[in-house]
C-alpha cells in the first residue's frame, strides 16, 4: 500500500484560465494573476475594463488556497452578457492511516452544516480515475461584507480516494456567481473527470 503523500496526481482546466504556483511569495502569486487577467482583456473589452477588480478577487481566492495548503489552484472568468462570472478550482491532499470507507464519508458529509444555505446534496459517483463522493452545496463564505450582506459561495467538491493508498484528494471547485449555478457546475464535474490519481 502507498505510504501518505506517496502520489502524483492532475487535473486539466479549461482554456484561458490561469494557473498560480502556490510555491510563490505572496507577490509573484499577484504578478502571475495580472499578467493573465492582462491577457484575457486583450480579447474582451468587458475584461479589460474590470480587470484591476479581478485580480483583487482572484488574489483573494489563491490566498485563501495557499492559507488552507493546497497543492494546485486556478482561477478562470467568463463573460455571461454584461456580466463576469468568477470560477475557481484547488486541489488538497487529505492524508490518512486507512484507506477510506466512502459510504461511511458521504454519510458524514451529509451532516447538516450551519453555513449552508439549503442543505447540501452529497452522492457517490464514479469518476474515470474511479470513486469519489461529490459534494454540491451553497454556503455563506464567511462574515458578512462592508455593508453587512452575506457573501455566498456555491462550490462542487470531488473527494477521490488515492489509488492503493489511505489518502484523498479534495478537488474543490467554487464561484460566487449562484446565479449561473446549473452552467458552473456542469463544467466544474467536467473538470473533476479530468483528475488523474497515481501512487509513485
């Protein structure tokens, strides 16, 4: 069996997002976010005019992946009308002492959490790198704003177990934009089928 942390792993994001090193100080990680959003205004006017807002938001969503230890993120924009709909995807190792029971898990996800906003629908399903227990819930992001408006946050999470091993990958995908949620989370599963897991 794999010892913990003993793995490879990947996932493809669509074209045109960016990829920031969570490696990298805090300024390179900013540096990476301008020159992409940069590029992506060269071919949207929309883009263009609010791109110094979305690095501010795109720089706070790599923060908080590099606070929480992840091992990969990326953040893409899309333009819907005269709207800019944020998405982004991180990868976390989860390690364990025992190769984990999913049933068991997906029972425990399905405790009811106090920032969700309905409920959560947790399922197991079969990915191409093999099980995982998907996890698709609104929830609140955290305090309220400024103006004292809560923020939401409607995420997609695949939990995969390594192959032969006792760890997990956590691929979380996550926008603000709810309002286009039935579009985001078809292409945040698409992603998830894109996920390759490999003992070393």
């Amino acid at each position: 069996m794999a010892e913990p942390g003993d793995w490879n792993w990947g996932v493809t994001v669509p074209d045109g997002w960016i990829t920031v090193d969570v490696s990298l100080p805090a300024a390179d990680r900013r540096g990476t976010l301008v020159a992409g959003v940069g590029a992506l205004g060269a071919g949207s006017p929309l883009l263009a005019a609010a791109a110094a807002r979305l690095v501010d938001v795109a720089s706070e969503v790599v923060a908080h992946a590099v606070e929480n230890e992840a091992l990969f993120v990326a953040v893409g924009f899309e333009v819907l009308g005269v709207d800019i709909v944020t998405m982004a995807v991180a990868g976390y190792g989860l390690f364990g002492r025992y190769p984990p029971d999913l049933a068991r898990f997906a029972d425990i996800l399905r405790e009811p959490h106090d920032r969700d906003l309905d409920g959560r629908d947790v399922d197991l399903v079969d990915l191409p790198v093999g099980p995982a227990v998907r996890v698709h819930a609104i929830s609140e992001s955290g305090p309220p704003d400024e103006y004292g408006k809560l923020v939401y946050v409607e995420g997609v999470d695949h939990f995969i177990p390594v192959p032969g091993g006792s760890d997990m990958l956590l691929v979380s995908c996550t926008t603000p934009s709810i309002a286009v949620g039935d579009m985001v989370t078809e292409l945040f599963d698409e992603i998830a089928t894109t996920v390759k897991v490999e003992p070393i």
